[in-house]
C-alpha cells in the first residue's frame, strides 16, 4: 500500500477519506447478504414490527400531555381521563407484545445466520493450503470464528435493529416537537449541533481505543493457545513462569488500552449527562415562559420535556451504537479478508479427475525444487529425480534438515514444487483433481496426534462408511487389537484430546490402522518408528509391514531392515539427491554416502 502523502490540504481531504473508508467497509459487508438472503423476510417482519412498536411508544408523550391539560383545567371528567389511561395502558400492553415477538424472532434469526456463517467460514479454514497455516497462527484464526463472528451476530441481532430504532425515535420525536411547538423545536435545535459534534469525537477516539483493546487481548490468547497446545513442553522447561508473563504482558496491554478507552467513556458519560439535562433545564424554562405568555399549555410542555428527552436519548445513543458498527465493520473485514484467500479447492478447480490403479502407481519426479513460500532464498529440495515402478518400496535417507519430510508433503500436494514436475501413472499432479489424488493416499507421521473420540472413530478417519468388522481387521493387521481389547470400553475407548490416553506406539498403531483401513495405493511413512522404545517399534514395525505389502510406498527411514528391505534408496542431503539406486548398488560403493550410513546405524543400534 502506497504511503499517504501528506500536503496542506490534509484537512479538507480527511472527510473525503473517510468517507471512501466507509464506502469500502459497507463494500466489504456485502459477503453477508448472501447469509442474510434466506431469511429476508423475518428480518422485513421484524423491521415492521420495529416501526409499529417505535410509533405506538411516540404517542405516548402526547397522550399523557392531554391527560394533564384536561386535569388541569377542569375540562376533563374522571371517565375521560380515565378513557386516556385505557388507552395508554392499551399502547404499553401491544407494545409489550410487540417487542416480545420482534426480539425473539430477530435473535433466532441472527443465531441461524450466525451458525451458517461459522459453519462456511469453518470449511473455507479446512480448506486453506498449508501455505496459509504458515502465515496465521491458530489463536488468531480461533479469533476470527469466534470473537469476530459474535461481534458479527450481536450487530445483526441488536445493533442495527436498535439504530433503525433510534433514527425512528429521533425522526419522530423531532416531527412531534415541531407540531407542538416550532418555537421551541427551534430553540432545541439550536443546541443541538454542538452537542452532536462532541458526540461525533468522542465516539471516534473510543472506537479506535476499543479496537487496540480487541487486537491486544487476541494477541493474549494466542499466548494461551500455544501454551495449552505445548503444555507438555512448558512443563519440561519450567516455562509456567515465562508464559504466565507474557500472558500477563498482554493483559496489562489490554487494560491500559481499556482504561484508556475508559477515560474517553466516563468524559462522554459526564458530557451527556451535563450536555442533555442541560439543555432539558434550557428547554423547560423557555417553555416555562411560553406558557407564561399563553404560547402553549402546560400539557404540551410537558409532551414536549418527554419528545426532548426522547431525542436526546436517541442522539446520546448513536456514539455508542455507531462504536459498534465500526466494531462490527472491523470484524466482517477480518472475515472478509479470511474468506477472500485462495482454498486448495480454487488451485486445483477444474481439474482433471483421478483414478488410482489396484495395487499402486508409478511415481517420477522429474527435477523437482522447491522452497517454502515464506523462506522462498532457502532452497529446500534442488532438482530431485527418480522413477519408482508401482508397487516398489523407497526408503528416503539423510540427516536432518535434508529435506526429507519436505518431499513427503509435496507428495502429499501440500505445496506445489517451484520447478520440476511430480507425476502420477505419467501424469502431471498439478493437473489432477486433489481431492481424487489424496483418496488413494494414506501417511503415517513421526508426530501423530489422534483426534479427540473413540479409537474406533479414529481407524475409521478418512473411511467414514467402514463397517465395525472392517475396522477390527484393519486393527488386527496393525497389531493394535491386543491393546485395544485389553480397554474395558475396547474399540468405543475415548483417547482424549489428541490421543492424550494413549501411548506413543499405541498412537502409531491405531494409524498404522487407519492406513490399512484407508487401503491407498500410495502409502507415506515419514519416520513412523524413530519416536518409539525397542518393543514398540518391533509391534509397529509388524503393523508397517502388513500396511506396505502391495502398495507404492516412500519411506522416510531410519531403522536397518526397513531400509535392507526397500527396492530404491534415495539419499538426501541439503536437499540434493546424492546417492540413488537399489540396496545392493549402493552397497557396492566404496565410500559411498549410503554404505556410511549403514555401517554407522550398525554400530550404534546393532543389526536391524
């Protein structure tokens, strides 16, 4: 965005940009008509209902000014005044009535918009690549579903229906002084620019501070977020303290912001209440002298004290209301700029759709590279090739930051490669359908979280139709039936918050199962077992073999007889491909970096 010139003119154009910054904020809040589309006709039925309420409420005052002249001067009979009060009391009970309906069908109709708003804006989230989960950080996205959508759903459900009220009363008020008494409309009017203009001010300054105040206590739960997601991790490094600080460090941030705000508010409270009782004092005694001089009654005095301080509620109102608006303007442009961001569903539209074959595919890369969008100088991967038939077992070896569990995720489709090509059975996988390519896909991760259900909902993950026979063989194949049957609650065993209750090789077991189930005819295993003690490893191992059998298989390796049982070896290092070949090729190598390799894992861990 270009810089903002500043000239001697500044000052005449400020309004012309603000008012261009209200036209793009009214633009961008365009995105929820369509959410608001379904139900236009409650929101025409609560909007008529509003009008009729906010009329019956501005008879009032005239009404209870008739009552007192005809009291005080004697013209009324006990039955006409008490004809009058009927009828007040008539108003009071339909309007009663009234704003029951209204309230309750506006806010039922506001949930509903909000529950398809957070459920569209939800699926948009799932559907970001991973590139846009690198450039956001959970707490703030967790913001925008839920304190911006509820700022959101309280601007639909009261604030906007409150302001339409509010122009209704103040427009109203004003047509019924008039009629009353020009004179006196006149005099009130006369007050009132000033007391608009320092309305106008202080509502600004207090939206713009409750804004820091908003974006200080969503940077303080992003603290919170990181902490509870890594709170194993802060408890090995004693490290309650520190996040305990910064948390605490954000919230004086946000109290100062809110203090500040605070100030600005008590000054306009203090303002009102001196500026509109004030000018009620300047009202009454002008009238006070009208009545003097026969010019009104003093029931019209009286109805016009009530219309004043009708219009003056309104006017005190619409600083509040119009901070907000520009809340809830903040928050719809937040959304917006969320939902405007391109889904993996946008990149890959329009594809080709994909069928894997039975029994694997081939796999090329054709001088694949690749850096990380957001380090885009670091090279990760530099011009990668290799064939693998379908069917054959790769195992990817390296040391780390080779760039190993990189090319695991652009198998995945995670990122597209900035130069090269992958292909599928021949075919480009920039040109494939993702959601066709990722169906024939099943990975294991080092690091495995599960989901926070039952085991069963997890081996099920990615194959929602299974049946429960299907997913005990599945777990039986993986080695994982023993354990779980050892559960009194067996398959039905809630794991907790990612997987929490199970243990690291129970995890990768009920993966390794969840894989089975998912039969994909290629399988990523990215150092499934390098996390796990001797006995896991050989129970998961017996799980990984049953799961390769028959299927293209890449496997970031680390343990011997996985890599002795592979039909090509890639070996990675600062994402060059240095060595690549069959196990016995590579092994013929004098010097080789593989055969290094090989005997270095020997000698440390003993034969595979």
């Amino acid at each position: 965005m270009a810089r903002p010139r500043f000239n001697s003119n500044h000052q005449t154009e400020a309004p012309v940009r603000m008012s261009r910054i209200r036209g793009e904020q009214i633009r961008q809040a365009h995105w929820l008509w369509p959410f608001l589309a379904p139900y236009r006709r409650d929101i025409f039925l609560g909007s008529m209902l509003l009008v009729l309420g906010t009329g019956l409420s501005l008879s009032i005052p005239w009404l209870m000014g008739q009552m007192i002249d005809r009291a005080m001067g004697g013209s009324g009979s006990g039955e006409a005044l008490g004809q009058i009060a009927m009828v007040l009391g008539a108003i009071l009970a339909v309007q009663a009535g009234i704003s029951f309906v209204r309230i309750r069908l506006v806010i039922t109709m506001a949930e509903k918009v909000l529950a398809d708003v957070r459920d569209h804006t939800f699926r948009h989230l799932v559907q970001m690549p991973m590139v846009f989960y690198m450039r956001h950080r959970v707490g703030e996205l967790q913001s925008r579903l839920s304190a911006d959508l509820s700022q959101i759903q309280d601007t639909v459900s009261s604030t906007l229906m409150e302001w339409l009220r509010q122009i209704l009363v103040l427009i109203g008020g004003l047509l019924m002084l008039l009629w009353i008494s020009w004179k006196l409309t006149l005099f009130l009017l006369a007050i009132l620019p000033l007391l608009i203009l320092i309305a106008v001010v202080f509502g600004r300054k207090i939206r713009r501070l409750a804004g820091n105040a908003q974006d200080e206590l969503a940077k303080a739960q992003v603290v919170v977020e990181e902490t509870l997601q890594n709170i194993s991790m802060v408890k090995v490094y004693t490290g309650e303290s520190l996040q305990g600080d910064q948390y605490r460090r954000g919230l004086s941030a946000t109290v100062d912001q809110v203090i500040k705000a605070a100030q600005y508010r008590g000054a306009f409270a203090a303002f009102i209440v001196f500026g509109l009782f004030g000018s009620v004092v300047l009202v009454l005694w002008y009238g006070a002298s009208l009545v003097q001089a026969g010019g009104m009654s003093v029931g019209a005095l009286s109805g016009f004290v009530l219309y004043s301080t009708f219009v003056g509620g309104a006017m005190g109102s619409f600083a509040e209301l119009y901070g907000q608006v520009q809340k809830a303007f903040g928050a719809t442009e937040r959304v917006h700029d969320l939902l405007q961001e391109s889904s993996e569903g946008v990149w890959w539209e329009g594809k080709a759709p994909f069928q894997w074959p039975q029994g694997g595919a081939s796999l090329q890369l054709q001088d694949l590279s690749f850096a990380y969008p957001t380090r885009p100088e670091m090279q990760v991967l530099s011009k990668v090739n290799l064939s693998l038939n379908a069917g054959e077992r790769l195992a990817v070896i390296g040391p780390s930051g080779a760039g190993k569990s990189t090319l695991v995720s652009l198998l995945l489709g995670f990122y597209a490669p900035d130069h090269g090509s992958i292909l599928v059975q021949g075919v480009d996988l920039r040109s494939l359908c993702l959601s066709d390519y990722r169906q024939g896909i099943a990975v294991v991760p080092q690091d495995l979280m599960l989901f926070g259900g039952s085991i069963a909902e997890n081996i099920a993950y990615g194959s929602p139709h299974a049946t429960l026979a299907q997913i005990r063989e599945a777990a039986s194949q993986a080695h994982a039936l023993d354990f779980i049957e050892s559960f009194p609650a067996g398959l039905d065993t809630v794991v907790g918050e990612r997987g929490i209750q199970l243990s690291g090789g129970q995890r990768q077991r009920v993966a390794i199962a969840r894989a089975i189930l998912r039969n994909p005819s290629l399988l990523l295993l990215d150092e499934a077992t390098s996390a796990l003690d001797t006995d896991s490893e050989k129970a998961v191992q017996l799980g990984l073999d049953s799961l390769m059998k028959g299927r293209t298989t890449v496997v970031v390796a680390h343990r011997l007889s996985t890599v002795r049982d592979a039909d090509q070896i890639m070996f990675l290092d600062k994402g060059v491909v240095q060595e690549f070949g069959t196990p016995a090729q590579l092994m013929a190598v004098s010097g080789g970096r593989y055969r290094t390799w090989l005997e270095d894992q020997a000698r440390v861990h003993g034969p595979g």
